[in-house]
C-alpha cells in the first residue's frame, strides 16, 4: 500500500496503540482529578515515573518482580498522591485554579529533580516478566506477548474505571459532587474524603501506567515529562474532565501517531498539538467536553 | 418578641444565629424554634433572608455563629456532612437536580441516615411520573418534576427534619396543588417540616406557625389560630 511494506505499517500501528493505551490510562487520572478537583494536574507526569521507579526499587531492593509490583506500586504511590493533596492540594481548593496548575507543576519539578539528583537522567532496564516474553507470529507482523498485554491490561483498566465512575453508586457520588460539592456534603457525604481518595485513584492509575511502562521503555527521570505534555493535548482535545472522552482520544491520537510515523515520519511529534490547535479553533470544550 | 417558647417539644432550636456570605452579614440573630411534628414556615420579602437561614441550619455558609440545635445537640461548629446525618435533609430552592445522574441515581444519592424512612416503592407510589423516567437524564425533567425529585430524595433517608425552600416557585397551580397534599401527607407520617414559602396562600393551609423574616432576623410569629386576624398585619409585612 503506497508502497509501504504492510509490516512496518502494522508495526507503527502497534506502536501508536501502545502508546495510545499509556495517553488513554493517564488522561483518564487526569480527566477523573479535574473533574472534581478542578485542578489540572501536572505532577501526574511524574506520579507516573514513579509508579516505575516504584517496580524497579521493588525488584531491584527487595526482589519482588513484576506481577506483585502491578498492585503494589500504584498503592504506594498512590498513598503517596493521598499525601499531596492532604498536605498542599487541599488548602488551595477554593481559590483559582491557576494556583492549582502552578502547585502541581512545581511538585512535578520537585519530585523529577530529586530523581535525577538521585539517578541521573539516563534510563534503567526493566525486564520483561518470565511469562510475557516471546510473541506470536500472526502472518502480516510479529506481536510481541508484552505488547498485547499491555494493550489487553489497559483496555481492561480504562472500562473498568468507566464503569466505576458511571454505573456505580461511588461513581454516582463522584459525578455529583463534580457538579455541586456543597449540596453533595449536605447529603451527608464527606466530600473532603471522597476529594482525597479520587486524588489517590487517579494518581494509582498513573502510576499503574508506570509499571505497564517499565519494560517497554525504560526506568527514567524524565520519562513522565516526555509524555505528560502529550497528554495534557490529549485531555483538551477529549475535554477536560470527560472520562469517556479521554480514552477514546487516548487510543485515537496513540493510532493516528502512529499512522503519520509510516506516512510522514517528521511529523509524527507534532500531529497531536496541531489536532489540539484545530480542536481548541473549532470545539474550544473539546471532543466529548460539555460546554459550559 | 415571641420565639415560639411556647414548644415544649423542640426538635429544632435555633438562637441568635448569625450569618455571613464573605463580608457580608446576612443573618442578624435569626431565633426560632420547631417542635417536634409540627410544620413551620419561615415569610418574608425577597431577599429577607430565608434561603440563607436554612443554609446557615444546614450548615453550608460560609460562615456562622449562634446556636442551631437539633434533637437536643448544638450543631453549629459541625461540617454540613454530620449535620445531614444527624437527621436534617435539605430540599434547596434551586433543587440541585444533577445532570450527570439519572433520575433514579439522583433519588438514590442521599445516603440513608436512619432507619424508618420511606421505601423507593413508597416513593414511586407517590410520585409515578418519577417511576416512569426513572432513566432519564435527572435535568430533563419538566420543572415541576424536578421538584418533586428533589422533595423525594431526601424522603428516604429517614432525616426527621425537612428543610424545604419555596418548593412551588414558578410551578403551575396544578402542580402546586399536588406539592400541597404531599406535604400534608409527609407532615401525617410524622415529619418535621421547615417551610419557606413565597406563596402565603399555600402555607396558610398547611402550616402550625409562621415567622415573618426580614433583614436576617424574625420580627414576628404568628400560631395558624391567629392567621385571619393577622391578616392586615401579614400585609404589610411582605408587601402585597
Ligand atoms: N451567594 C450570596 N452571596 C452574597 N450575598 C448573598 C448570596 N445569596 C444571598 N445573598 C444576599 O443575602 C440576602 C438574603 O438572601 P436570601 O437568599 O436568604 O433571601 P430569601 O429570603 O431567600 O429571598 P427569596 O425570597 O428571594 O428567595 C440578600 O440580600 C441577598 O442579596
Ligand atoms: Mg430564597
């Protein structure tokens, strides 16, 4: 097809899938914090490069591999997020949103300096688990095992939190206090909790995507800036705030990446912000966004 | 100046409460009491300060000062989550129907806070257009139906007390009717009911006292017996 071999389009495909599932999984903590808290959260970056630090300390200091790391490193980080928004996030709720851009963004820089202080910036192998190694020759392209776990595992996550957040009774209590905090409490819900185990949640995601991450690329520093500015465009062309939104955009962008490395290699970088640019002209609130 | 001493049942005792939306004050010693059963209801011109009393029971203004106790407990340093659990359930004049929810989530939202109150059955009963949409989006709702929604969450968690603000603004008389009798019927089963009311001709059937608000304080009560003597009385206070 245009002369494209067709295994290096499918290949570039997977690719783009890939990395669509990594902007689905970390748009949608994105998505789901500012819904609710109103803040756009740009420690979640580096929440994520935690979440891959966390498996690599887990199995480089105490040898616990990758399987118990994909539960235990989102609990740790994700008490870790608990502890942010209990000690700085919160105090800054009321007041304008800004401050709550600016706050996480300097976390970020905090957390990342200390990292690279600690690791320097270069990137540390993690081994793909015993059981996901090898691949399965499908005729058109080679799968690597990995790969399709990650995309089977993240397409599992993004329902799964869909489901949470839109047919569930927590979920319920979720959206409604999106929409009007003051009249959720005087229900009798403890709106402050609920604000901090959101937090958790989606900093758990993050860091969630982080372990998934570990074995594809590798264990660094600036692994969560690289990808949270994709992100971020990913979230405005979705919408902030819309859940389904953010995972049909995540994988989207991931697959039309992917496309322009085959088609238009020296502008696969760049498509995602001129589709946000087009969308911010044409949709302001974003695809799936309600206008408001 | 009377302060309905006379309760020898006070489910609701508020004194002297004071309010505050940022700098400004609202509430300028709100005193009130509402006995156990009985149905109240606060009067006063637009703007009196009734929307902002039940706030300040409820426990979502800004700031506050005074006393608000429920069931023999002082409430007022308590967050508005505790407040609803210790049985006040709180109907807002702007319903706060929520678009992201159908109509059963919305009904289903409150928590329960005590056994004893109704039953969804009970509550579909009453209200069988909500049975009918119960999976439409909460905020298609017509206007009428969205205020019997809001009146109806709050019947399940077994609250003892309602705070209900102007639940028949800006509906149709036919609706306004239906909303009359249901609140009869609630005040039966043995709720206690705070009423605000615009509309006198309604709360005069239903209610056992009023308190006539203005510039954030009660400046009068009146018992249901003295309403028709009250009348010119009642006039010149909320200006119609
Ligand atoms: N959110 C707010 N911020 C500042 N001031 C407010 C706010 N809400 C109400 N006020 C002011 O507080 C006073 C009392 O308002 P409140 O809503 O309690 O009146 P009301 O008696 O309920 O009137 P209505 O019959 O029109 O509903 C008014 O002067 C109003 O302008
Ligand atoms: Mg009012």
């Amino acid at each position: 097809m245009f002369g494209i071999p067709i295994q290096a389009l499918f290949g570039q495909l997977l690719l783009g899938l890939i990395n669509g599932a990594f902007y689905a999984m970390l748009s949608l903590g994105l998505a789901v914090i500012f819904g609710l808290l109103g803040i756009a959260n740009f420690t979640h970056g580096a929440l994520y490069m935690m979440g891959a630090f966390c498996a690599w300390f887990l199995l480089n200091l105490f040898g616990i591999g990758y399987w118990p790391s994909l539960i235990l490193a989102p609990i740790i980080v994700g008490l870790f997020g608990i502890l942010l928004e209990r000690v700085f996030l919160r105090w800054i709720r009321n007041i304008d949103h800004l401050y709550g851009l600016m706050l996480t963004l300097g976390l970020a820089q905090i957390i990342e300096g200390v990292f690279r202080d600690q690791y320097g910036s270069s990137g540390k192998p993690y081994a793909i688990p015993a059981e996901l190694t090898g691949g399965y020759n499908l005729g058109f392209m080679f799968l690597p095992t990995y790969r399709a776990w990650v995309i089977v595992l993240s397409m599992i996550v993004c329902f799964g939190t869909w489901f949470l957040i839109e047919r569930t009774k927590l979920g319920a209590y979720l959206r409604a206090a999106t929409e009007n905090p003051v009249l959720v409490q005087a229900f009798g819900i403890n709106v402050p909790r609920l604000v901090t185990l959101t937090y958790g949640f989606g900093v758990a995601l993050a860091a969630l995507a982080g372990v998934m991450a570990a074995p594809i690329y590798q264990v660094s520093p600036l692994m969560g800036t690289n990808i949270l500015i994709v992100v971020i465009a990913v979230v405005v062309i979705g919408g902030m705030g819309s859940i389904l939104g953010s995972i049909i955009t995540g994988f989207s962008l991931g697959l039309i990446e992917g496309l322009t490395k085959v088609f238009w290699p020296e502008a696969s970088s760049t498509v995602i912000f001129v589709i946000m640019a087009i969308v911010l002209l044409v949709k302001p609130s974003g695809l799936f966004g309600r206008a408001s | 100046m009377a302060d309905g001493g006379s309760v020898t049942n006070a489910l609701l005792q508020v004194d002297d409460l004071n309010g505050w939306y940022g700098e400004s004050h609202v509430l300028h010693g709100m005193s009130f009491v509402v006995g156990e059963g009985e149905l109240v209801t606060l009067l006063g011109r637009n703007g009196a300060g009734k929307t902002t009393t039940l706030r300040g029971v409820m426990g979502i203004l800004g700031q506050r000062r005074g006393s608000v106790r429920f069931a023999g407990a002082e409430l007022i340093d308590q967050p508005s989550n505790v407040i609803a659990k210790a049985g006040i359930a709180y109907c807002p004049e702007e319903r706060g129907i929520f678009a992201s929810l159908n109509v059963e989530e919305n009904l289903m939202l409150p928590p329960i806070v005590r056994p004893g109150g109704m039953t969804v059955e009970e509550i579909y009963a009453i209200f069988p257009n909500l049975a009918e949409r119960r999976r439409s989006q909460g905020t298609r709702l017509s206007g009428g139906e969205q205020q019997m929604l809001a009146i109806a969450r709050i019947l399940r968690t077994g609250a003892r007390l309602l705070l209900l603000d102007e639940p028949t603004e800006g509906l149709a008389p036919v609706i306004v009717q239906q909303i009359g009798a249901l609140i009869s019927t609630l005040k039966e089963k043995g709720f206690t009911i705070l009423l605000v009311e615009q509309n006198f001709h309604f709360a005069a059937t239903l209610a056992d006292r009023f308190y006539v608000v203005e510039h954030g304080r009660v400046i009068d009560t009146i018992a249901a017996a003295d309403l028709a003597a009250s009348g010119p009385k009642l006039r010149e206070y909320l200006g119609v």
